[in-house]
C-alpha cells in the first residue's frame, strides 16, 4: 500500500535482547542467580517506551495513539492487555488510547502498519512498540508456547519443538529440489555472528561460530528434533534465540513533524508496505516464501523501487534456511540461489545488499513481539548513521524490511527511503 499521505520515521530506541549466553542474563549457571531476576515484560516495554521519547525528544503528551506488539504475554509472563500496560510508562500517557496487536512473530510488524493506518484516520503522531518474554519457562515448555503460531490441532504433534521442525522441513525440500548443502546455508550462521559482534545490543554478542562447526551436526552443534526424517536437516547453529527484549519507535505526519518541531531530514520516509496472509497449514510448496513474496510484490509495486534498488534488508530468519528464502521471496536471488549471496559476501556488511546487519534474529536475537519493530529501528539506525561498529560505508538510500509470522502464514514488508 502506498500511504495516503506522507509517513516518517521519527526516530526510536530498544533494550539489548538478552537470553542464555548473554552475559547479563541470569540463569542457573549465573554467579547472581538466586540474587537478582531478569527484567520482566512490563520493565522491558517501559524501557523501550521510555527511550524511544527521550532519543527523539518527543513528548509522550504529543502522542495521539500508541500500538503494542506481543505474541504470548499471557504464556510466558500470565499478562495480557498490554495497551494498558504500556501507558504506564509516562503519566502523559494515561488516557491515550493504545492496543495490541497479535500476528505470531509478526506482531511488531503489525504494530507498525496499525500505527501507520491510526496516521491515514487522522492521528499526526503514532508510538508503535513490541516486547517479548520467552525465558521464564523451560525450551520444551517454551516451544509448545510458540507452537500456538501454528495450526494447533494439526501441525502441533510433528515435533515437540514444532517450529524447528517445521522449517526443518523446508531445509529438507530446498535442499533436495536445489542441491543446496548444509555448509552452504552455514554461511548465514556465520555471518550473522559476525555481524552480532559488532553490536552492543545483540544476544549473541559474545558467541561465534566458525563454518566448519556450523556446518555439520556435533557435541556443540546437536541436531536436536525427536522427528527422525527432520532430524538431519536442524542443528542448534541454524536456530534463533529465545531472547528477551524490548523496542519502539515514532512515527509522524508531515503535520505531526511540524508539531513536533522536527525536520525532514531527521527522519527517513514509509513509502509503502504490503501485508499479506495465508492460511493456518496450507503451505503449498515448502521451497517457496509465498505469502512474503505477496506482501513484498505490493510493497515494491507501490512505492515504484525495484529489488535492485534496495541499499539494506532486515529480514525474518527465524532459521538459517529462513533467510535464504527470503532474500528470495524478496527479489535479490533466483529460487535456490539465496545461500550463494551469504557465501559470496554479498549480504555481508560490505557487500552489495546487507541484509541483517546487527545479526538478525539468529544472533542479535528474537523477542518475538519486538522483532518488527526493531527490523523498522535498524533500517532507520543505518539511514542516519547511528550502528557503530556495524555501520555501513555507503549510507543506504532505500530500505526493506520484512517480517514473518509463523510459517509464512503472515507477512508485512515495508519499504523506507532515506532522507
């Protein structure tokens, strides 16, 4: 969809996700633990909240309406109705109207189109956030939370870790219909943790993986899945974390950035977006992103950019086969060709279309709710220049993001300009 009038990126803030192998997270091998806890969902909102107003100098009084993106607060932390939690990060909020906004791992994408349609209604400023946490309960408690993303009744048993092994399968197939090698889509696992190391809020900021390790299944790397034709296909290596986190961001008007008292030039431009959605279980070829090459293909269409274009892309590798698929489903490679690109260097950071630069849900991590909105804060972040040691040479003019729920069953890809 192309905004019916023009939408801005005013600016925005996150939290560090933090989960197991982050250095302040505090688990059982923890010198603190029994000490002190982890933030709670609430503390990670406020934050992301809190920070968001006090970087782009907004006034939360200046806010028309807010959205929040969360996927299973009531699993993890037994709190639902985060609307109203989240106006409890500043006092001038009390009485804006805020709600929240449930598409699976796509909530924070979704949290931004609603903000973007609160815009078109007649709202000049709009506070999009998204939080997550997914820490509180065991990885196999925590992979049954998550497996309400999918279609429960008939996708739930084929695996206890469903979602592992749901893109397991599509490994299996991709592999199988291209030739594509398991050290081929290792290159993505390694530069992901190259680039988390160069980011202060990334998960994994700490941990590294080498190709010949991320390569093949061992002590360090298992193959984990109980499914024994899925098995060979997953290794811990190609997994996104289970991550805490926080992130929003402000969007405005051209009326709004006047109220404001900002420029332009501060900000960078939503020139379109596409969502899309498919049905629970009715995935039609495994090898293929569809619903996101649907969202995709309006979002490109509409602001008049062609894949070629595009300068940076934040995108959902929830796995590593993930983002193969999506640098596909995105235009920048020919079907089984999406491995090559992280192999040649092409999405590095000096390559010719970045894609993940902070390290992506594979290492800088995953709080579901936040992904979206931080996918949108890492675009505008390279735009003004602002990723430190993970800051591209070339400032990018043109930007995508595209974030994912569930197995492809719901997409929203937005497209940014610089300016």
């Amino acid at each position: 969809m192309k905004p019916s009038k023009r939408i801005f990126v005013v600016g925005g803030d996150l939290t560090t996700f933090i989960g197991k192998m982050h250095p302040d997270f505090i688990w059982k091998k923890h010198p603190d633990f029994g000490k002190r806890e982890n933030p709670t969902l609430e503390e990670y909102l406020t934050a992301a909240i809190r920070g968001a107003l006090a970087k782009t100098g907004v006034s939360a009084a200046e806010i028309d309406r807010g959205f929040i993106g969360n996927f299973a607060g009531e699993l993890f932390s037994n709190q639902g109705h985060l609307g109203a939690m989240a106006v409890r990060a500043d006092e001038a909020l009390e009485g804006t109207p805020f709600a929240r906004l449930e598409g699976a791992c796509a909530s924070g994408g979704l949290a931004v189109v609603a903000a973007v349609d609160a815009l078109h209604a007649g709202s000049d400023v709009v506070l999009a956030a998204g939080a997550e946490v997914q820490t509180t309960v065991s990885a196999r408690d925590g992979a049954g939370f998550l497996a309400r993303a999918a279609h429960w009744e008939e996708e739930r048993e084929i695996d206890d870790f469903t979602f592992p092994a749901m893109f397991a399968r599509r490994a299996m197939h991709y592999k199988s219909a291209y030739g594509v090698t398991d050290e081929d889509i290792a290159h993505v696992t390694v530069k992901a943790y190259q680039n988390a190391n160069k980011n202060p809020h990334a998960h994994m900021r700490e941990v590294s993986w080498d190709l010949e390790t991320a390569a093949v299944a061992g002590d360090r790397n298992p193959a984990f899945l109980r499914n024994e034709e899925l098995k060979p296909h997953l290794k811990v290596s190609d997994c996104s974390q289970v991550s805490d986190g926080g992130a929003a961001v402000i969007l405005a008007t051209e009326e709004g950035l006047k109220r404001l008292g900002i420029s332009e030039s501060d900000c960078v431009e939503l020139v379109s977006y596409g969502q899309a959605t498919g049905g629970l279980g009715r995935v039609e070829n495994f090898t293929e992103l569809s619903t996101t090459k649907k969202a995709a293909q309006v979002a490109y269409e509409d602001a008049g950019v062609t894949p070629q274009e595009v300068d940076v892309a934040e995108v959902h590798d929830c796995f590593a086969v993930t983002e193969c698929l999506m640098v596909e489903a995105l235009g920048f490679a020919e079907p089984g060709q999406g491995a090559d690109l992280a192999r040649s260097g092409a999405t590095g950071l000096k390559g010719s279309i970045p894609v993940n630069t902070g390290g992506g849900l594979l290492a800088f991590g995953h709080p579901v709710g936040a992904t979206g909105v931080k996918q949108v804060l890492e675009v505008y972040r390279q735009m003004k220049g602002q990723c430190g040691d993970y800051q591209l040479a070339d400032v990018p003019k043109v930007g995508i993001t595209a974030n994912m729920g569930g197995d492809d069953r719901t997409s929203v890809c937005m497209i940014f300009k610089n300016l």
